[in-house]
C-alpha cells in the first residue's frame, strides 16, 4: 500500500511543477498536497513542526508571487489594470496552442487589452513585454522555490 501512497505523492509533485506552465493546476497546493499524502499515510514523523511551518509560509509566498509578479511588472511598465486579468486570460486561452502558446497568449492578450484602452502600438508593446518578463519571473521565481521544497522534503525523509 506504501507504494500507492508514494505514488500519489509523486504525481502530486508531477501536477505542481506542471502547474508551473499550466495556469489552471494550483502549482504549489498540489505541492503542499504530496507533503500531506507523505506526512498523513506514510510517516507522520519525519516532517517536523518547522517543516511544515516553513512549507506554508513559502506556499503562502508563492502564491503571492503568482497574483503580484504580473501585475508589478505590467504596473512597471505602464500598463492597466486590464493588463494584469487579460495576461492570466491569454495563459488560458494559450494552453490549448502548446507551449509556445503560454508565451504568446498572454503577450498577444495584453497588447490586445491595451490597444483598445487607446494606448500607442508602442506602448501596448512595451506594456506586453512586461507582464511577459514579470510571467516568466514568476514562473522562475516559484520553480526555485518548488526545488528548494522538494530538496528540503527529500533530505528529510530519505
């Protein structure tokens, strides 16, 4: 049966850092998940109180970095509110166009967004590429922090 568990824990870790790039899995849930699968059907004691102390802080932190990075970096370089939504719209609809459409949704929807609020081509341009670097901060940003997670999990139940 402990197979099982440890299999659903790696799946959970599988979903979180595809969650990374996929915008409608909870990356970092997913995560805190497979630490409960271990914690709660394998071995309630080798995850102490400063284990999970410090995995929901960072999860907390994470899941900041997801709403704020975007919106800083649109905010950073000129853009609207509209911006911020309209990045996280374009990383939904760009799912279904591959990986290269998780680049290209929420650039081209935040270009879109601000050029019907009347912004110059340039400007829209600009605009876009912000939120696009402040994505990929994001995405970056979480990934080190995901690995951090799993290293400190790794260390202490193997």
């Amino acid at each position: 049966m402990e197979i099982l568990w440890w299999l659903i824990v790696l799946v959970l870790f599988l979903l979180g850092f595809a969650g990374l790039f996929l915008p409608v899995l909870p990356d970092m849930p997913l995560f805190l998940g497979g630490f409960a699968v271990y914690h709660f059907l394998i071995d309630p004691t080798a995850l102490g109180l400063s284990f999970w102390v410090g995995a929901v802080l960072i999860t907390i932190g994470a899941v900041a970095v997801d709403y704020v990075a975007g919106g800083i970096a649109a905010k950073t370089y000129g853009g609207s509110r509209a911006a911020v939504w309209a990045a996280f719209a374009g990383a939904l609809v760009g799912i279904f166009l591959g990986p290269a459409g998780l680049l290209i949704g929420p650039l081209a929807a935040v270009i879109l967004v601000e050029l019907l609020q009347k912004k110059s081509w340039e400007e829209a341009l600009r605009i876009g590429y912000g939120t696009l670097v402040g994505f990929l901060g994001g995405i970056f940003f979480k990934g080190l922090l995901m690995v951090g997670l799993l290293i400190w999990f790794l260390i202490l139940v193997l």
